[in-house]
C-alpha cells in the first residue's frame, strides 16, 4: 500500500514534469516563431555577412523579387557576377543593426556599415524577409 506521503510525493512530482514540460513546450514554440523584428533582424545580419564573406549566391537568395525587377537583374546568376565583379576589391567591413521598424509585411533595418548610417528595406515573400532595397540615409 502506497503511504499518503508517497502519494503527495508522486503528485507533486507530477505536477513540476507537467508545468516543466508545458515551460519547454511554450519556449519551444517562442523558438520556432520569432517575432517579426527578430526575423527582419536576422536577415539584414546575414545579408551583411554574405556579402563581407562573399558568399554572393547566397546574398542573391535573400534579395526580393522587387529587387531583381526594380534593378532589372535577370536572374539570380547575374545577381552573384555583379557582387562579384562589384565588391573584388572591397574592403571588409564592420556593420551594427541600429534599429528594426515592422509595419505589416515590411520591414526598415537601420544600420552602420563602418560608421557609415544606411538602411535596409525589408518585404515579407514566401513566409519569410526578403531585401527589396539599400540605401544611404
């Protein structure tokens, strides 16, 4: 027979793998959903250091498809031969987010690439952000 004692142990025991397993569960969900502003956030970084480790394919990847037309790039081929062509000689550079604004489905990435101020444009495509523009301030 089971003393009141263990079954008060067991119970509450119980109770903590449940609240501990609804904690883990409520963090792993925060985790696979981040915020807007941590997803605008997290692509203007990796846009910056694709481009300072010239990893141009991948820099195109995270270009909109606004991008491509407003630049009139034909694809993302010729994207990676212009970064290409265009930053041989580039220095690297040292970039700081400054501040993300989300408003819907854009994004504005406000940064310092070597203490230059710039910004970053963001749009929502296929669940997830895309740089539609670049610019000074």
């Amino acid at each position: 027979m089971i003393s009141d004692r263990h079954k008060l142990a067991c119970s509450a025991l119980a109770g903590l793998a449940a609240t501990l397993i609804g904690l883990g569960l409520a963090l792993a969900g925060s985790a696979r959903n981040p915020s807007p502003e941590r997803l605008a956030r997290q692509t203007a970084q990796e846009f910056f250091q694709t481009i300072d480790a010239r990893r141009y394919e991948r820099t195109c990847d995270l270009l909109a498809r606004g991008f491509y037309r407003e630049n009139h790039v034909r694809d993302k081929a010729r994207c990676a031969l212009a970064l290409r062509i265009g930053f041989t000689w580039a220095p690297s550079y040292r970039f700081r987010i400054v501040r993300v604004r989300v408003e819907g489905a854009r994004a504005v990435v406000d940064a310092l690439a070597n203490g230059a101020p710039g910004r970053v444009v963001l749009v929502q495509e296929d669940g997830q952000f895309k740089v539609v523009s670049v610019g000074g301030r």
